[in-house]
C-alpha cells in the first residue's frame, strides 16, 4: 500500500504469483488483485492490509473490476475465455461468463447494468448484462483491443 499523500510505502501484502491488477471496492475497504499466476483474486482488506480471502478463478486473469454497488466483482480470464463474477459479500465465485478469444479487461457501466470486455484475440467487445450474466451482444471492434471506457 502507498501513502498518496506522502508517496511512501506503508504496507506490503503478499498475493499470489504475478499480481497483474487491483481494483477498489466503492466503499474503499477491500482491494482485489488479480493473480495471473495463481489463476485467483485476491481480497485485501484496507484497513488492516490483511488478505480476507483468495478466490478461484479462470486460467490466467488479468483484470478485475467492481460493479458500482460494489456487491459483485467481474475478473476477465484471459486464457479461459471467460469473466467470474465474484459475489463481494461472500467471495465466491458466483458465475462463469464466456466470451471471446483472450479477454483482457472488463469496464462496468455507471448504472452496473453492462459490463464491457475488451477481447483482444478476437478483436471484439462482449457485452455483459450484470443482471443475468450473459453475454447480450459482440461488438467487433478494431486489431487487438486492450481497454473500453464507460461514460
């Protein structure tokens, strides 16, 4: 953990191999990391700089990202083909969604309706509905996308 105000360290946490990714939970008191290596996430409680769970996911995540309520978190599975959604509450994994080739990083819509992940293998966006976690559409976009923003 860095101290922004001070640009120190204050904390080391140890998370599974090859760390590729964090994400804040909305309430600022969890932290997931997405663990490449270890295929799990990772929950940091950021009060205390202690882990509070490690989460099996899909093979090789590489991105997490929490839905604006903050209950559910979405991690794309860049070798699986797949997103997990997390349930924050209980940290498990709650549903596996497949998409298309290497996904690579999941943007989640303001009103958490849609979560956007960009496939960067199949040069293509898929469109998540949050609320039955399916995909609902494939946007083909252009060579090798890497990152979607929401607005």
């Amino acid at each position: 953990m860095i101290n922004t105000g001070t640009n120190t360290v204050t904390a080391t946490v140890a998370v599974g191999a090859h760390p590729l990714h964090v994400a804040i939970s909305p309430n600022g008191a969890s932290a997931y990391v997405a663990d490449a290596g270890a295929n799990s996430v990772t929950v940091i409680n950021t009060a205390t700089n202690t882990v509070l769970a490690t989460v099996g996911v899909g093979a090789i995540p590489v991105d997490v990202s929490i839905s604006p309520d903050g209950a559910h978190a979405y991690v794309a599975n860049a070798e699986a083909k797949s997103v997990s959604v997390i349930d924050t509450a209980t940290k498990t994994v709650v549903a596996t969604v497949g998409v298309e080739s290497i996904p690579v990083h999941v943007s989640i819509s303001p009103d958490g309706a849609h979560a956007y992940v960009t496939n960067a293998g199949s040069n293509s966006v898929s469109v998540i509905d949050t609320n039955t976690d399916a995909v609902s559409a494939t946007v083909p976009v252009g060579v090798h996308p890497v990152n979607v923003a929401i607005f």
